[in-house]
C-alpha cells in the first residue's frame, strides 16, 4: 500500500499534516523524528514537520538525512524547511520578532510544490528563526514581505520546503499544496478509500486472527461500534462482544444501546453491574479516585465475563491513530499526552493477544467507515462520551436517583451552605 511517511518534530499540529493528507485519500503514517520506519518501496514521499524547537539549538532534533535527500520526495515545513537549510549549507538565524499569523505568500518561481497555486495568497507563519541564506543547489519559489525565502526547492532532486505551515486552516491553499506533493511529486494514487480499508483489513483480520475467538469490550460509542463490525464481517460467531453497564451512562441509553444492537447480527453480553460501581463510588468525591475505582471495577467486571467464553485467544480493542501518537511523546520535546486509555490492566492470567483494526484512523475515518459498513447514523455519528462517564465531572459523590432509574446516571447536586 502506497503511503507518506511523516517525521514528527514536536509540533502541536502534526497530526493536521495527515489529517489533510487522508483527506485526499492518500495513506500516511506518523513517527517520531528518532524512530524513523524501514524506508520499503510502499513509501512515496517523507515530510518534515514542524516543532517548538530551534535548528540552532545544541540540542536540536535531527535526523538523517542521507537516508532521506535524493531518495525520496521530501517535504520541509517550518523547523523542517529550516532543517533543510541548515543542513544543507544555508543559514538560519532568529528573527527580530517572532513571526506568528496571516501573511501573503508571492510565487516568485515555477515549481511543482505550487503548481496551480495563485500568483498572491494567503499562509499561516509561526516561527522564531528565518532562513537568511538558502543551501547549496536551492532556488526559492516564494517569499512574503517579511520573509524572502519563504520557500524554496533544491534543483536536480524532489526536495521542497516551506517555512510556513500549509496544513493548518488559515493557509487558503495549503491543501492544494499537499495535493501538489502527494499525488503530483510523489505519484501517489489517491486511493485510500473507506471501501479499500474495509476490504484489506477484513482480509488481513481473516488471516491474523484465523479461527481463534475474540472478545470486544463496547462501549456503544462509535470506535467500539466500527471495530466490532469489522471483525464480524471478518470472523463471525467467533466474536463475542461484551457491553458493561456501570450504572454511570447517560439516561437509558444501557438499554437503548443493546436495542440498536440487536440487527447488526453482533453477538453481545450485556453486562449490568450499576450495583457495584454506584456501591463502591459511596462517599468518594475525589475525581482521581472516582476514575480509579470505576477502571478496576470495570476490569474485574469484564474479567468475569470474558472467562465465561471458552477459547478466547484475543482482546479486541477500538483504539484510534490519535491514541497511538499521543500515547508515544517525544523525549525532551512532547510530552505523552495520555497513557493508553483502552481496556488496560487486565488480568495477565487471561494471556490474551490485542488485535486493534482502527489503530491507524482517525475519528472522522472511523465514522466514514462506519457508514461505509452500513451503521446505523446514530450509532456513527453518536457523541464521544468519557470512559469513566460523567462520574469524574459530578461534583461530590455520585449516588442513585429515583428520577433515573433502569441503570442510567444519577447526580446528587451539593446544597448550597
């Protein structure tokens, strides 16, 4: 499968960079600048991103290069067009003022990066250093009035760089400038379709998983929702889907999520365990500790369940591609936003393997995959809801209400003094 391959840098809005790219439906994938992947011929082209970080500093991020210049179309943007430079034999230096929002770019030069573009347009700057001197070979393409190497390309060799970010919203044709380098310069096909990703993920299900049972923990939001009908197209019966009900959802919506399951031909469990969870939140008002009990409740609760399917071998989960990188960080520059929030924990005795059919989508992939598979809109299109529900947003403790009733949410509000 054809794809880009993005370096990530630190930046806050690398993960735009694909999201643009998915939406022409071209396959990418994002890695840490130090854990650059095997470069195989499945890879198109490589781009550069951002990062709060300066190419002058001692400790500046790099990467190599030679396994990149020359190779393989490569993409500079931002701190990666400085990287590019200051590599190469230019010069970066910092500006007088940092350069932070709208300015207007002017093509000053044929290339490939802007064909189509418009001769004056809008782009979206945020950075510190400039490029003051290009490298060696490289012609700038455009400029603004600030900043007179706002882009360039090396002669002879597939390389670009901008020192401005086209993946966000306020770069008027920034996608256009994605779409010049993707399909155009690295050739690919735009044929990442929800259709093409059912159809080689039913097949590789198929041959990972075999005739092994799985287990699925659904939470009936929609990753849960999309994994679960992926492997039952995939393996069938051999699937069992567990939905715990931790007394904690929102208003009915145990009994109504079970209801709309029940012509999707999925094989589900319902789990009601309200007892037990509102039990052990008594008196607790502390939104850590409420988080804490509700997941080793939750673990125990599906533990209990999931050993009463004989042979199960696998742990399905609906983890998404903005899990995957938030989950990783990258040391000394980007923290891990978050610990991987899955079904994690579980009894080591269960000894299951993890099969994640959603690992490289992002939501709203998820959701055209859906409806591609023929879900139900208010199942695809269903609000995200928190895992520890609404019991970490309760202030005080959480305690049941004759209001509601049927295993839904329940809120005691503090008097006022």
């Amino acid at each position: 499968m054809q794809k880009i391959i993005i370096l990530d840098f630190g930046s806050q809005v690398t993960q735009l960079i694909g999201r643009r790219l998915r939406e022409l439906n071209v396959y990418c994938e994002i890695y840490p600048y130090n854990k650059v992947p095997a470069l195989d011929g499945s890879v198109r082209g490589v781009i550069l991103s951002g990062s709060p970080c300066s190419v002058r500093d001692e400790n500046a991020p790099q990467v190599d290069l030679g396994l990149l210049r020359g190779k393989l179309p490569l993409l500079g943007i931002c701190y990666g067009a400085q990287y590019l430079a200051h590599t190469g034999g230019g010069k970066v230096e910092a500006s007088d003022t940092r350069e932070y929002g709208r300015a207007m770019l002017k093509v000053v030069a044929d290339s490939a990066l802007l064909k189509g573009i418009s001769p004056e347009t809008q782009v979206w700057m945020s950075h510190g250093d400039s490029i003051s001197a290009l490298p060696e070979g490289a012609k700038v393409i455009a400029s603004t009035s600030d900043v007179e190497n706002a882009a360039f390309e090396v002669e002879g060799e597939p390389t670009y760089a901008v020192q401005f970010h086209p993946e966000v919203y306020h770069t008027a044709e920034g996608s256009r400038m994605l779409s010049n380098f993707a399909l155009d310069i690295c050739g690919c096909t735009g044929d990442w379709t929800p259709d093409s990703f059912i159809e080689t993920t039913v097949e590789s299900l198929r041959g990972e998983i075999g005739d092994d049972k799985v287990i699925l923990g659904l939470s009936g939001g929609v990753d849960s929702t999309v994994a679960a009908v992926l492997l039952n197209k995939a393996i069938g019966k051999n699937l069992t889907c567990i939905f715990v009900n931790n007394g904690l959802l929102r208003k009915n919506e145990f009994e109504d999520v079970l209801a709309s399951y029940k012509d999707m031909g999925l094989n589900v469990i319902g789990a009601d365990a309200s007892a037990a969870f509102l039990e052990a939140l008594k008196g607790v008002s502390e939104p850590e500790a409420k988080r804490k009990i509700i997941g080793r409740l939750f673990v125990e609760t599906f533990d209990k369940y999931a050993r009463q399917i004989e042979n199960a071998r696998w742990l399905a989960q609906g983890t998404i591609y903005p899990d995957v990188i938030e989950s990783a960080g990258i040391p000394g520059i980007a923290s891990k936003i978050k610990s991987h929030h899955n079904v994690g924990g579980l009894p080591k005795e269960m000894n299951l393997k993890i099969v994640e059919p959603l690992r490289m989508l992002f939501k709203d992939e998820v959701r055209r995959v859906g409806r591609a598979l023929g879900i139900k809109e208010e199942l695809v299109g269903r609000h995200p809801f928190p895992g520890p529900s609404l019991a970490i947003r309760v202030i005080g403790d959480v305690t049941e209400d004759d209001r509601y009733r049927n295993g839904s949410m329940a809120v005691a509000i503090p008097e006022e003094d």
